[in-house]
C-alpha cells in the first residue's frame, strides 16, 4: 500500500513478505543492550581476576596452601566464564 494524497492505492506485484512486528525495535534495542552487558561482565570480571591473583600471592606467603589452591581454582573458573561471556559476545 501505497499513502497517496490520504488515500492508499494498492501497489501491483508487490508480493513480498515484511515483518512489522512492534517488537522487532525493542528487541534489536535489547541486543544492544546484552552486549553491553556482556561486555561490562568481562571487564567486571577481569578485574577480580587481578585482586584474586594478589590474594593468592598472599596466601601462599603466609602459609595458607589450602586457600591459594581454592582461590586459584576459583580463577580457572572465572577465567572460563570470562572466555565464554567473550564468545557469546563475539556471536552477537
């Protein structure tokens, strides 16, 4: 359909399909801001990554094995997570 002086006239041959849906904006608007997010979550993230590290360090300076074990699969972990936020991140 064509807007012709306020009159719509039927446009011949125009048979392909349009998708009008009234969320098409708020979902394209949602992406965005998922990778926004994501992209916050990884800086977030790396930044514990740095302060786990130094209390690591610490741990095993004083003699606290058990802890820097624990801290440090904690960091395997969120080293994992971080990798994963990055590839959903790329995928978008």
């Amino acid at each position: 359909m064509k807007h012709e002086k306020n009159h719509y006239k039927k446009i011949e041959n125009h048979n392909h399909q349009h998708e009008h849906e009234p969320n098409n904006h708020n979902n394209l608007h949602e992406i965005q801001r998922l990778k926004a997010l994501i992209s916050h979550w990884i800086e977030h993230n790396t930044g514990h990554l740095e302060k786990i590290r130094e209390y690591v360090e610490l741990a095993e300076k004083e003699g606290a094995s058990e802890v820097a074990k624990y801290l440090n699969e904690a960091l395997n972990y969120m080293r994992k997570a971080i990798d994963s936020l990055a590839l959903a991140l790329k995928h978008l």
